[in-house]
C-alpha cells in the first residue's frame, strides 16, 4: 500500500514539474510573439508612412511639374562634373561625326540595308547601330554586317558581355559588304532605366541612346534606320560639319526645319516642366529628329542634352496625360493650336531647343538633306 502510495507521489510530482516546465516556456513565446507582432505593425506604420510620403513627393512632382531624374542614369549618360566634350574627348581613328541609328524588334532588313547604305556613301565614318530588340538569330544577321573589332572606348550602355566581335573573314557573303573596324553593334540595356523607358510609344530611349553616342563620339549624325543616303550626301555631310563647327562659334546642332510650329505638335502640359508657355512657340518651326547632327559642346551638352534627357527619364512630361501620337487635326485656325498630336521626345527637344536659343528662328535650326 505504501509502494502504492510513493509511486502515485512521484508520478504526480513528475507531471507537476512537466506541466510547469511547459507553462514557463510558453510565456516567452507568447511574450515573443506579442513582441514581434507590435514590432510588425510597427513597420508596417512606418512603410505606410513612407510610401505615403513617396506618393506625395511624386505627386508633389507632378503637380509642380518638375524633371525629376535620378542622378545614377545621369551619371551613367555622361553628365558628370567633368564631362567629356568636344573637341577634347573624341572618338579617335575615324571619321567624324559618328553615324547614328537604332533597331527594333522586326527590323533586321532595314538595319542590313542601313548598314550596307552608310558603308558604301560614307566608307570612312563608323556606325553604331543600338539594338532595342532584335531576337538573337536576326541580330547575329545584322552583326555578320556590323562587327566591331577595335579598342573602342567605354560605352556606358555597352557591358563586357554584350560586347559581340567575331573574326574577319566570316562564312556569309554579307560579310563582304561591311568594313568591321568601323561598324559595331550595341545592345541598349532597359534594366538600367526606368520602365517606361521601354514603351515604345513614348520613345524614351532616342534622347538616351543619342546622348550615350554623343558623349562617346564627340560629334554625331542621329538617322532613323529607315533612312538612306545618297550619291550627294558625303559632299552635303562635309558642308554641314563645316556649318556645325562655325569656327568654334557654330550652333552645335543642325537639322530639317518643318513648317508646323511646335505648339502644334506639343502637349500644352509638357511646357510646364521646362517653364515655359505655349505662346513662346506659335512661330517657332517643329525640326525634325531625323537627320539630326549634333556637336557636344559644353552649350549643347548642358543646355539641350541635359533638360532632354531629364525630361525623357521624367515619365509624366515625356508623356503628359492625354497625350497622342495619331489624330492630328491641322486644320484649326490659327495654324498654332494645339493639333491634338503629341511628338513625344520630338516635343521635348524642341521646347529645349526653344529656350537654348531663345526663341530666335534664325538661329535654331538650317536645313539638311542627305
């Protein structure tokens, strides 16, 4: 009876001690967790407070419209506190200026044929063909034509890997037609730049890509890939370089003047994020972006390049709300008003170009046909 007794005893005083060794550990857990969870509402307090003061910078930055850029995209552009400019900081061993253009998605034969074209009118200047989406079989085509093998200087949009240089002599017969030395490929990297970098509509990247070339050439002829030289263009290239230059005293900048003022084929909304007014473009011709031949002086490169790249890193004044490129109505009178067409990044340089020479039409822009 007592055996019985002590052993029920000792079982008691065993599941007494588990019982309170379970119910001091759970304290802290609960404790823990109770912790944990202030700590969470904490943070998600502070996110929400965050967030809302992101939204309301951006709003902020919206309403006020200013050209919020982040300077990392700066920087990698070339926009640093000594900036490479002309004529000190060129490419070398070619002919200038560098000829520009891009491909997109679906436009292999027109770079073959653009590539083929510069080459046999302007053998001695090199080409630098930005590809925005070629799929990898149409862009070894394009490279079999547009092979770079020199020591190029650093490309800021141009990583190691991309850098594509096959050996002379290929296997296709387009090789023939390009001189590898001075042709090369570059393929534009998206991820380094906002999203809507990418949207095709807003063309973004053509401010970007032109100011990558600029700060690495010193001098170039911006084409659309659709373009094509003639048997005239070298002796009018050689004129307008002369033009460009002026002796240290030229404008820096020429292109084809059209006859519809930029109010017309501008959001009245972008002019806010340059501090203007429509008014100050009734009679200012809308140039066109292709040829476009700049020369990146210390006046181009901060009072043109600058504010329009801002301006396409800056979503809400490349784009404005309600903006389009389709349905232009030219026949409203006055012939100034807005047209319900919007040229996007062509917008944008002109309205730039406006303020850089203050509005004087004589001094804007000259005529050019390649």
């Amino acid at each position: 009876m007592r055996t019985k007794n002590f052993v029920l005893f000792l079982i008691c005083i065993v599941g007494s001690s588990v019982f309170l060794c379970l119910v001091g550990n759970q304290r802290p857990s609960i404790q823990t967790i109770v912790t944990e969870t202030h700590k969470q509402l904490s943070n998600l307090k502070n996110f929400k407070a965050n967030d809302s003061n992101m939204f309301s910078e951006n709003l902020k930055d919206a309403e006020e419209k200013r050209l919020v850029a982040d300077e990392k995209y700066l920087m990698l552009l070339g926009f640093t506190e000594n900036p490479r400019l002309y004529p000190d900081s060129v490419l070398k061993n070619t002919t200038l200026p560098l000829i520009v253009t891009h491909v997109s998605e679906d436009q292999e034969k027109h770079g073959i044929g653009f590539a083929r074209n510069v080459q046999h009118f302007l053998p001695n200047h090199s080409i630098s063909i930005y590809n925005l989406g070629l799929g990898q079989y149409e862009l070894e085509r394009v490279i079999y034509l547009c092979i770079q093998c020199s020591n190029a200087e650093k490309k800021p949009l141009l990583n190691e890997k991309d850098r594509i240089c096959l050996p002379r002599g290929g296997e296709l017969e387009l090789v023939k037609h390009c001189n590898n030395s001075r042709c090369n490929v570059i393929n534009f990297d998206y991820s380094q730049f906002p999203s809507h970098v990418e949207d095709d509509r807003l063309q973004a990247y053509r401010p970007l890509l032109i100011q990558d070339a600029l700060n690495r050439a010193g001098s170039i002829l911006y084409l659309d890939v659709t373009q094509r030289l003639h048997s005239g263009s070298y002796r009018t290239l050689c004129t307008m370089t002369n033009k460009l230059m002026g002796k240290g005293k030229g404008p820096g900048i020429l292109a084809h003047a059209t006859r519809h003022p930029v109010s017309s084929l501008t959001h009245p909304k972008m002019f806010g994020y340059f501090h203007t007014e429509p008014d100050a473009y009734y009679f200012l011709p809308m140039i066109e972006m292709s040829p476009l031949l700049l020369l990146n002086t210390l006046r181009i490169h901060s009072e043109l390049m600058l504010p329009w790249v801002q301006c396409a890193l800056t979503r809400d004044c490349l784009g404005p709300l309600g903006a389009q490129s389709a349905g232009c109505r030219f026949d409203k009178k006055p012939q100034y008003r807005y047209s319900g067409c919007h040229h996007y990044d062509g917008s944008a340089l002109n309205v730039a170009l406006g303020l850089m020479f203050q509005f004087e039409e004589r001094r804007l822009v000259s005529l050019i046909y390649l």
